[in-house]
C-alpha cells in the first residue's frame, strides 16, 4: 500500500504549510493594497501616543520609567517648536516691512494713481521673439490703421476690477461671494496685512480699503486674528503649531436699504385668540461675504503660520 504522507520525497504535511505560508502573503498583499485598510492603520498610529497602549502596561517597571522619560523630552521638544514659530512670526513681521513698499506702489497703479514708467511696465513674454517679429511685420503693413485704433482705445484709469477678479477666480474666495456681493467688491481697492508689534501677543489685521460707495461709510473693514503658540499644558503632545485662539471683526456702517447682510421677508401671523391673520415684516440673516466681518467672536482653530495665507492674496492676480 502507497504511503500518502510523501509527495516526490516532500512530507504532505510541508506542502500543506507552504501552501498556508503563501495564501497568507497573498492575503496580505491584497490588504496591504486596501486605503481604507492603510489610513485605519495610519489612524491607529497616530493615535498611539494620545491613548493607553496595553502593549505598555506589560511593560517591566524600569522600561515603563524610562518611557515617561521620553514623554519629557517630547514636551520639551513641543516648547523649542513652539518658539521656533514665534521666530517665524518675527522673521515675517520683518519681510512685510520690506514688501510694503512694493504694495504701496502695486496700489498707485491699481489705482491710477501713479502711471509706471516705460521701464516698469517692460515685460518679457516667453514667444518674445515671435512678438518681435510679428509686430514689426504689421507695424510696417498695417501703420496708418494702427495710429488711428491708438487713438481710438479706451484708456480707463488704473487697472479696473482688480481686487474683484481676484475675488471671483480664487476659489476660496469666490465661494463666499454671492451676486449681490459683486458691485460692492468692484470698489475694493487694497488688501493689506499687519503684523502685532514685537513683543506683543502673536496676531495679524487683515485690511480690507475701499473707495467712496454707495453700499457703506468704511474706509477700511479689518478683521483680527488672535493666535496662540504654546503646547496645551492638559495635552502637549497635540501641538501642531500656531492656532486661531480669538477674532474679532468690525461694524460695518451699512447705508440705507444697501445692507447685504440681511434680508427682509414677510410672514403671515394668525392671532390665536381672535383668529385674524396679519402680515409681519421681520430681517433675517442672509449669505454674503460681508459676514466676514462679523464682529461675533470666532472658535479656536488650527492654522499655519500667520502671513501664509494672506500672502496667498498678495501674490494673487486677475
């Protein structure tokens, strides 16, 4: 009788275990592929350090000691991150001094304030050559004709709109403007950024500077962030950086009937005890981008540091 525990000199019992060994490679390569799989996985990491592990509770007495050591140096390490974004804050205090010249100048030609001089308004395109080329063929052709569209094109004052077109090609601030928000913002003519004062709490304006408009009498609407860089005492080890603590907006001193902040609606009331119906006008809050100013005090958020944002806006264009 044939012995069924060999297979060409292989015990059966060996094949069988292979066969286990390679189902669980495979079984693992298909999990391991899973992001679902990956992020719990990732979760669970990250959470290592903010729930008790019961892999640490086996732990001997001296190993656990030399844990909460570390825990220590973890802390510390948060505190030196802490003042590093402090120096952050500093070192940005200091470039926006340098960069505000600039800002001053971008606002007179947006304005048309101040007209840039030939050199400053010289710029390279990447088909130079090709424009050269081009435009010297239909100087030569087409001269007459061109004297004349010259002297015919309009010529408006400043750069139109700009602030605006911003407005409506950024997406996160096109998300906030409604239509009725539009003519307003077409009078919008800087946006500028300042700094707390060196050793003053870590904060930072964001101004927003109109021209004269039919809508409100600011001049200027601002907006306040507070901020905070220090490691929460009750949980150390959730320090990320600076965050949001406070904001404070402003009033907007809204003209007649041109507050787009609110709306009004009529709603019919019915007396319950002489059960006639009459007609109620009442306002109610409505979606703008002027809520932006609200003077309403805002939740603590997290955030990066302080200029990146709004440098976003700086260095955006139509």
């Amino acid at each position: 009788m044939a012995d069924n525990s060999f297979s060409d000199g292989v015990p059966s019992d060996a094949l069988e275990a292979a066969k286990n060994a390679s189902n669980t490679e495979e079984l693992t390569d298909q999990v391991m592929q899973n992001p679902q799989v990956l992020a719990a996985l990732q979760e669970r990491l990250d959470n290592v350090s903010h729930t008790p592990s019961s892999y640490i509770e086996t732990l001997p007495k001296a190993v656990k000691r030399r844990i909460n050591a570390l825990k220590q140096l973890q802390v510390k390490c948060a505190h030196i991150e802490a003042k590093f974004y402090e120096e952050v804050h500093d070192l940005e205090r200091k470039y926006a001094a340098l960069y505000q010249p600039l800002f001053d100048k971008r606002r007179e030609f947006i304005t048309g304030d101040v007209e840039p001089t030939d050199a400053e308004s010289e710029w390279h395109s990447e088909n130079e050559e090709e424009d050269k080329l081009a435009g010297d063929v239909k100087s030569k052709v087409v001269i007459a004709e061109k004297e004349v569209a010259t002297a015919e094109e309009p010529n408006p004052k400043g750069i139109p709109e700009f602030w605006f077109t911003i407005f409506r090609n950024v997406d996160m601030l096109s998300e906030l403007v409604q239509e009725y928000d539009e003519p307003i913002l077409k009078h919008l003519q800087d946006i500028k950024v300042k700094f707390s004062d060196p050793g003053q709490p870590m904060s930072f304006v964001l101004e927003f500077h109109f021209e004269p408009n039919d809508y409100f009498t600011n001049s200027v609407l601002t907006k306040t962030y507070k901020m905070k860089s220090e490691p929460d005492k009750a949980d150390p080890f959730s320090f990320e950086g600076p965050e949001i603590v406070d904001c404070d907006g402003c009033v907007i001193d809204w003209k007649k009937g041109k507050n787009v902040t609110v709306k009004t609606i009529k709603k019919k009331q019915k007396h319950k005890g002489r059960g006639t119906v009459r007609t109620i006008t009442k306002q109610v809050p409505n979606d703008s981008f002027f809520n932006f100013f609200s003077p309403l005090k805002a939740s603590r958020a997290r955030w990066p540091p302080p200029a990146r944002a709004p440098r976003e806006v700086d260095a955006a264009s139509p």
